[in-house]
C-alpha cells in the first residue's frame, strides 16, 4: 500500500491518519478519537459498525442505552436496557424481567408473575403460572393463584395451588392426570365430569363409576342347613347401583314368607330413602326357578309376603339409588 510505512498485522505505534491513502478506501470516519491499527489494545467511542464481525474471545461489550440495545453487563449476563430481556449465567430468559433462579433445567420467564415454560429434564416439560424451581417450588409473586401444565414422558398432568407469599413453597396439587394408558383420572375427591346438557334443570356432574365386589350378610328371614356362603358384585355409575348376589346353603336355603322378611344385610352402598327413591328387582332360586320381586331398604334386602323354597342357591339383583 503506498505511502503507508507500517505493517497492519503487526503495527505497535499508531499510524496518522493522513499516510492512508486511497488505497484504504479513504474517506474514513473512525469515531472521534485516535486510533491504533495493529496487534495492541484500541478504544473506539460513538462508532457505528455495518457487516462487523468480531472474532476474537477476548472482545467484551459494557454499558447500554435506553433505546434497548443489548449489552453484557458487568456479571457478564447478557440484558437489555430497558429490560426486554435477560438471559443469565445459567442459561436462562427472562422476557420483560429477569429470570428468577432455577435450580434444575432451563427456563424461559415472561412478565412479573412467574409465566414460564420449563424444560425441567428429559420428557419433562412443564407451562407454568407463578412459580419457579429452586429447589422446589417456589412462589414468584405474592397473591396470586399457581398451577401448571405438565408433560411428562407422555403424561399429562394439571396441577393447582391457591396464593401465597414470594419465595415460600407452593404447595402444588394434582387435579388431573391423563395417563399414557389413555385414562383420565381426577385427582380429588368429589370431582368429575360437568354435564351442561341445556334440558337439564340444573348442571350434572358425573363423579362417580365403580365396580366391585360385596359380601351379602344372612338375613333374619333365612333358615340354612349347613355352612352360609354368599358373594356378590355390583356396578355404580354417579349415584345408580346395581348388585347381583348370591346366597348359599352347604345343605339348603330358604327363606320365610308373611310379612317383610330380610334376605341379606350389607349392601355395598346405603339406599337413598329421601323422596321417591326406592329399590327394586329380583330373586329366584337353583332349585324350582320361584321367581318374584325384591325390595330395599338402608343396606338391606327383603321380600315382602312370599316364601322362598328350600334350594341350595338363592339369586338376587337389585337397583337403587345411593345416598352419594
């Protein structure tokens, strides 16, 4: 380059500005301060780069200004002033606040009452409201609800906690889970499916279905030669029951008639005796298929005025409607 006594790449003094020549594509503006090219420390002030590109690991960028420039600050955290975002030593972002600090996994923040979504570890990923992990869960902001969404290795879980203080533990609970099997479960007791059919007097809920089995107990009204033996099993869907059972005698059963005369006790759920409610259904035997009606009351089973036979065996179904 002519004109220019220096060799760029290893200059140790400084080069005035008027041996660059032409050849340095003049004209060139570099700040308002002087300037050393070369291998030693330089200091540029109010400079503007275009298509820069900053390669060396000991390049550090401080201070910022109020239109949001981005800078790294002196616990070398990447911020932005104002605060659009932070991104900490650990990796995490905070978007209009900085990052509280999480303990485990890595986490993106949004806004001042905890928002987040958390990748807390492999196929663990969680959609949070107020909350962050240090370990444990903790309240981000005072006075106001937390919960989350998790999804956990094709698990899906919803999790509820009422407000707290700041910083104190959140004490999480589960409301719902559905499982990798595909089942929904609800996670507290009472809770259930909300039906708003619009011919529906009022609102339903579906809380309950079960099934199981139950062991009916010898009524007063049964006379058994030989060892009783019974079992039975029953279906609950919200409040509707329905039982099967049996009862057995080694040698024989029979059951007397006249009157209201109890079969079995002990029926798995109490009968609703409130209003119009009341259970019905049916009883026969092994022996010469006698069959007529039975009846409930509270958690017994009776006839009412009709002997049964002597069988070894006595069938019954019943249908009625729970107190629950």
């Amino acid at each position: 380059m002519a004109g220019v006594p220096y060799v760029f790449a290893s200059a140790t003094t400084s080069i005035p500005l008027s041996q660059l020549d032409a050849d340095f594509n003049t004209p060139v503006t570099i700040g308002n301060t002087s300037v050393g090219l070369g291998n030693t420390v330089t200091s540029f002030g109010n400079v503007t780069l275009v298509n820069a590109t900053l390669t060396s690991a000991n390049v550090s960028i401080s201070g910022g200004s109020a239109n949001g420039v981005v800078y790294i600050n002196s616990s070398n955290v990447a911020v932005a002033s104002p605060t659009v975002f932070a991104l900490d030593t650990n990796g995490n972002l905070g978007l209009g606040v900085t990052p509280e600090t999480w303990s485990l996994g890595k986490a993106i923040e949004v806004g001042s009452n905890g928002n987040s979504l958390w990748g807390a570890g492999s196929g663990n990923v969680l959609l949070g409201s107020n909350f962050y992990y240090n370990s444990g869960y903790k309240y981000a902001a005072s006075s106001v609800n937390a919960s989350y969404y998790q999804q956990y290795q094709g698990s899906h879980l919803w999790t509820i906690a009422t407000s707290g203080t700041a910083g104190n533990v959140v004490p999480f609970i589960t409301a719902m889970t559905l499982n990798t099997s595909g089942t929904l479960v609800f996670g507290q007791s009472g809770q259930g499916i909300q039906f708003t059919n619009s011919s529906a007097l009022t609102n339903s809920t579906l809380n309950d279905y079960e099934t199981g089995t139950w062991t009916p107990t010898q009524g007063n009204a049964v006379t058994v030669v030989g060892a009783f033996t019974s079992g039975g099993t029953y279906v609950k869907v919200g409040q509707v029951v329905t039982v099967s059972a049996r009862l057995t005698g080694a040698t024989s059963i029979t059951v007397a008639g006249g009157g209201i005369n109890y079969i079995c006790n002990n029926l798995p759920f109490a009968i609703d005796a409130t209003g119009s409610s009341y259970a019905t259904g049916s009883i026969t035997n092994n022996s010469n298929a006698v069959s007529q009606g039975v009846f409930g009351v509270t958690n017994s089973v009776y006839l009412n005025g009709t002997s049964i036979s002597s069988s070894t065996t006595i069938y019954f179904t019943l249908s009625y409607r729970a107190t629950f």
